[in-house]
C-alpha cells in the first residue's frame, strides 16, 4: 500500500503554488475512495509530501462528514512465559480469544484490537501478565482486562 499511496499523494504535490485546503481535501477523499477510510500513514506522507500540519489534516476529517479516519488498532498483549503459564496463562489466553471472539494474532471482529502473545514480558512476581499498548498489566483476570479494554476505546 505504501508505496501506491505515496504516488496518489504525490499527485497533489504543487510546488509552484503550494497546496491549498481545496487540494488537500480533493486528496483526502481520493485516499478514502482507494483505501474505504484514511490510514494514519496518509496523514504522515500528506505532511511530508504536501507541506502540511496534522493538526489542518484532523480538522478537515472531522468538518467533512463523508471523511473518516481508520481507528488506531489497540494491542493485547498477553504473556504465554513459563511463569504466568504456571499461573493459568492458557486458559486465560483461550478465555480472551473465546469472550473477544478472536483468536491470537488476529483483530477483534470490530478490528479495534489485535491479540497477541510474548513469552515472558518481564514481571514474572505479577503474572497473569498483559500490556495493553504501552499499558503494563499485572494479576490480571478476564474481568479486569475487559474493563481496561473498555477504558480504552
Ligand atoms: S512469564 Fe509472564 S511475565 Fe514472565
């Protein structure tokens, strides 16, 4: 995708006149036409290609209502180490999978998150151990998981 992306951004590049708010939406909708919604990494190559600011490129998606932003993907993170696998890990893995109804190393069905699973992520004395993106989550439960999850979307 990157690399077509980059060449339809680059076909709003005007070096001469610089780009205006006109062009930039003309090219925010082109990208959603391509790809169904904008990906994060459009905003990244608009600002570099088209001498922008995410801030202008936010504001547009959130003026036009036909214009929708792709929704970050959060990652569970779950530890499967020797440790927390002492402590119940598996069930505890299948017990996510079976309540988020995903399985490890695929997205939830509303694709807001993806599972996956580290041997060991290095807080042993706390396991069950999860990150919830940058999130460190120690004795961890399914119950307790589902409300960090909740607080997150
Ligand atoms: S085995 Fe789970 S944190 Fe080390």
């Amino acid at each position: 995708m990157n690399d077509e992306l980059l060449r339809l951004i680059q076909g709003y590049r005007d070096d001469f006149l610089g780009v205006d708010q006109t062009t930039l939406i003309a090219c925010l909708k082109a990208i959603q036409s391509q790809y169904g919604e904008v990906p994060a990494e459009a905003i990244d190559m608009m600002v570099q290609e088209l001498n922008t600011t995410p801030g202008i490129l936010k504001s547009l998606i959130l003026r036009i209502p036909s214009l929708k932003m792709a929704s970050k993907v959060h990652t569970i993170l779950l530890c499967n180490g020797e440790r927390c696998s002492n402590r119940g890990a598996e069930a505890f893995i299948h017990s996510v999978e079976t309540t988020l109804k995903t399985r490890v190393g695929e997205k939830t069905p509303d694709g807001l998150f993806i599972l996956k699973t580290q041997r060991c992520l290095g807080r042993c004395a706390f396991g069950k151990n999860v990150n919830l993106d940058d999130q460190a989550l120690t004795e961890m439960t399914l119950e307790k998981l589902l409300v960090a999850i909740e607080h997150i979307k």
